[in-house]
C-alpha cells in the first residue's frame, strides 16, 4: 500500500504529493519542522511540539498554515490512514509558494505550504543500539546564530552526520568557542559523579521537547542536573554521557573523538533516564 502523505489539506499517495518549484521551502529553506514519535499509536510530547512550532512561526513572521489544534486530528488521521504502530510523524511549513523567485518576503495573499508525512520505524522504543550506545566526533560549529528557531536549513547538521560516519562513528557534537552546543539533531549531555551536565537553553541550541521532559524526570527522580557550558576536553573524562531527541529518546554515548567514557560502555544515568522517560511519556501519549 502507498504511503499517505498530508499537502495543503489535502491526503495523498506520496506519488501524487507535489509542491511547487517556487516554494520557498525548496529556494530559500524558508521554513520551519517538527518531529514527533508514535509508540503504540499514540503521539509522544506531542503539546510540546505543537508550542514550539508556533514559537519557530513567530520568530520567523510566518503564518500558521492551520489552526494548532487542528494540527492533532491531521496528525491521528495519517497515522490511522499509514497504520503506524511505531514511528515517526514529520510536520514542514514553509512561507509557500509565490508566483517567482524573490529574496522579499511574499505578500499576506500567499499561503504558506503545509506538508505531513510518517515514517514506520517497529520497535522504535526497543532499539538495540541503546544497549551499546553511540560514538560521537566533535566538529566545528559553523551554523547561524538562530539554532533555537527548528528551520529546514539542515544542510550542515547533515554533513556532519557524514563526517562522522567517515570517521566511523555515529553522530557528531558541534563545539563554538570551546563549548559543545549540541549534537547533530539531538541534545548533549555529560554525567560526573551524579550530576547531569547540559548547555543552557539560548539562541545558540535547539529547545529540546525531549530535553525538557528528560531533565524534568531526572530533577523528579532527585538527580542533581546542572545547565552550563562544557567543553571536549570535559567530555572526555565524564563518566558518561548521552543524548535526547524526539526520535532517539536517551541515547547513551560511549566515545567522544575516539575516547571512551568509562567502561566504554552505557553507564547507569543514561539507560536509567531512557526508561523513566519512556514510562511517564507513554502515560501522557495521545
């Protein structure tokens, strides 16, 4: 069966799904995403997401395509239409599509271009890799200033995933004046002793829906959560580390540029906050 995708009001056979060559989407990465995971057919954080892509739509002047709660029905529709047990659904709002090419933003009579589509991903809770956890490089931080904004512009992000599966690892952590921002598409965290160390929300990285929860459970459970700067270096000698995004939850890091943490393996806050997670966002999930 073809996959049903979500274009402008509109459900589709991803074959019949098409936009136009001057959406500013496609010329300027002139829009905005969100992510949110599916598990048992339900969707996870998914109030958090809804108030971050209304956050990325203001900072950037742009109109909703829809009203935010009609934002849900079309969120349950494709999941029911693609049968998704566990997965991901992916929301794309662009500043539309105008008559021509044009660094200007277009007028109010120009609707913006709403695109869903879902990705089947089984077992996504249980993946093995969590069992192992991942290696991550560090690499320069070249992005724009606005990484709190969740914009299309990704080409970066993506090269670094390519620099460090040609470096073989797994992901790679962004570093801008000595300090890691972030990973790739997800958050970074270092554990010393029984502290939880993270960067502090800013322009400078993305506010993590996961981040949040994460922090909020682990802060519950009376772990002792810090939100500053770290460098490589620290990394380094952490204890242990991890990552949080909406597709990956806690994903536990076992070495930093080649250098393991610990026994280079998951240690004990990690694989402990990945399954508190799991367990409270499933009594939430919608």
């Amino acid at each position: 069966m073809s996959r049903i995708v979500y274009v402008n009001g509109e459900y589709l056979p991803e074959e019949e799904a098409k936009v136009s060559v001057f959406d500013r989407g496609f010329l300027f990465a002139d829009g905005v995403y969100e992510v949110t995971s599916v598990l048992g057919g339900k969707l996870i954080d998914f109030e958090g997401h809804k108030i971050r892509l209304q956050r990325s739509l203001d900072a950037l002047d742009m109109s909703a395509p829809e009203a935010m709660d009609d934002l849900l029905e079309i969120h349950r529709e494709l999941v029911a239409r693609n049968e998704i047990v566990d997965g991901l659904v992916y929301l794309q709002v662009t500043r539309g599509a105008p008559s021509d090419r044009d660094f200007a933003f277009p007028g109010d009579d120009v609707k913006p271009t709403l695109v869903l589509f879902t990705q089947s991903k089984p077992g996504l809770a249980e993946s093995p890799v969590a069992k192992v956890g991942i290696k991550v490089i560090s690499i320069e931080d070249i992005r724009w200033g606005r990484r709190d904004i969740k914009t299309v512009q990704l080409l970066y992000p993506s090269m670094g995933k390519m620099m460090a599966k040609k470096a073989g690892a797994d992901d790679a952590w962004m570093v801008e004046d000595g300090a890691v921002t972030e990973g790739t598409s997800n958050n970074a965290y270092i554990v010393k002793g029984n502290k939880i160390i993270t960067r502090g929300l800013s322009n400078d990285i993305l506010h993590g829906i996961t981040r949040a929860a994460v922090l909020r459970f682990a802060r519950e459970a009376q772990m002792e959560v810090e939100e500053r700067d770290f460098s490589i270096a620290e990394a380094k000698e952490a204890d242990e580390a991890f990552i949080t995004s909406a597709s990956t939850f806690v994903m536990p890091v076992v070495s930093v540029d080649g250098v393991e943490l610990g026994d280079g393996k998951p240690g004990r806050v990690a694989p402990r906050l990945r399954e508190i997670y799991l367990e409270e966002s499933l009594k939430t999930a919608i």
